[in-house]
C-alpha cells in the first residue's frame, strides 16, 4: 500500500461502465478522477472487453452463486430479498432435477461456461498495455432507500432489466478491485469509485486506493448514528 504510485497509467473505460451513470454519481467520479490524474503519470481513456454475448457464462456464475449461498439459504431463506431467493430457489429445483445423472446438459452447461471464462479472463489481461489501471464508477445510481428496494423486488408487473452495478463484469473477469469512497449526493448516500487492475495487481490497486483516501476526506464521514436512534417504518406498496 506504501509503493509509489507516480509512475501508474491510469485507464478510463467509459464504455459500456459509464453509460447511464446519474448526475450526482457521475460528477463524484468525474472529481475523484481529476484527483487520480495528479498522483499518477498518464490518464487515458481505454477499452476493455465487454462481457455482453457469453450466454453461458450465466451457468458457471449461478453454480458458484449457488455453491456459496446454499448451506446460508437452507438455513436463513427468509433473510433474502424476494428476488435472489426466487433465484436461488429455482437454482436448487435445477440441481434436484438433474441429481443422479452421470452427464446432463446443466453439466456440460457448466463445464463450457468455464472454459468461455477461461478465454474472457485471458482476453482482457491482454487489454492492460498501455495502461495498469482503471478507475470507473462502482456503482451507476445513488443507493435507493430500504422501502424503494423492498417495493421493487416485490413489485409482481415486470420490469425493464437494468444495470445499475459495475462490480458483476469484474467478478466475471476475475480481477483484483476495491471500492473506495468518492462523494456523497445531496441527500447524503455514499458514492463509490471502483479501482481494478490486471490479475496479480493487487498490490497497486492498494496502492492507489490509499494515495487517493490521503488526499481527500470522504472516508472519514460517518452517519451521526446514536444507540437510541429510533429505526425507520418500513412501508410497502398495498
């Protein structure tokens, strides 16, 4: 985390990382990065490659979902929000069904989806050439509160999909990433900066993170929180 951090070329990768990105979130990123120009050498905007088209890369990724979550879920369902536990439920019937069987397609499912990770993880270590880092919003929105969140995922019309979180390709890519503070919208949410980098970078992905955190202030705020702070009504959609 001491390292130098002068000589790091930053990489900037707007697309598809910074699309739909709201006001406030956009100007705390757009700030934090004029920050992060000073302490490194370079800052350019870059490409990495997109993780849209790998269809059965959702099959690797829900079977460790699943293998991480299940001995939790059986233990504790009703602690997830509607929308995973219908995800993880259906994951389960899934694995019951084909329980017992030597090869069944959710097999070979799993067993190509690895190999496509294989390839996408070779394809952008490659990408990191004329740059070691990125730096790129952690999240697109502001947080919603607890009864917008609890509304949603238990709203029965469908919805338009959308991506608010910039951490999944990342997971995807199986690249060392820290989210650090940035700013915070008028209402006081958190907003964060994502820093990642090639595998086996931790140790500058730390290294800028802690140079960044001692040249601003924003991780040193805190909620004014009180133990006798009463707890907000949670109120759900009739």
């Amino acid at each position: 985390m001491k390292q130098p951090v002068s000589g790091i070329r930053l990489g900037i990768p707007r697309a598809p990382f910074f699309d739909q990105v709201d006001e406030e979130t956009m100007k705390a990123v757009e700030a934090a990065i004029a920050v992060l120009s000073k302490l490194t050498k370079t800052t350019v905007e870059c490409h990495l490659p997109g993780t849209a088209g790998f269809d059965n890369i959702g099959a690797s990724l829900g079977a460790e979902r699943l293998a991480y979550h299940l001995e939790l879920f059986r233990k504790n369902a009703q602690r997830y929000s509607l929308g995973v536990r219908q995800n993880l439920d259906t994951a389960i019937k899934n694995m019951n069904d084909t329980a017992g069987q030597p090869c069944s397609e959710k097999v070979i499912d799993y067993v190509t989806a690895q190999w496509r990770l294989i390839s996408v993880r070779k394809n952008v270590d490659a990408a990191f050439t004329n740059f070691d880092l990125v730096a790129l919003p952690t999240m697109r929105i502001t947080p919603r509160t607890i009864n917008d969140s609890l509304n949603r995922e238990e709203e029965p019309k469908p919805r338009e999909p959308e991506t608010i979180s910039n951490c999944t390709p990342f997971n995807i890519f199986g690249l060392p990433a820290i989210s650090i503070p940035c700013g915070f919208s008028k209402d006081g949410l958190p907003i964060g900066l994502m820093i990642a980098g090639p595998r086996f970078s931790e140790g500058k992905v730390l290294a800028l993170a802690n140079a960044y955190e001692k040249v601003t202030e924003w991780h040193t705020r805190r909620p004014s929180l009180k133990p006798d702070m009463g707890v907000p009504a949670v109120i759900r959609k009739s």
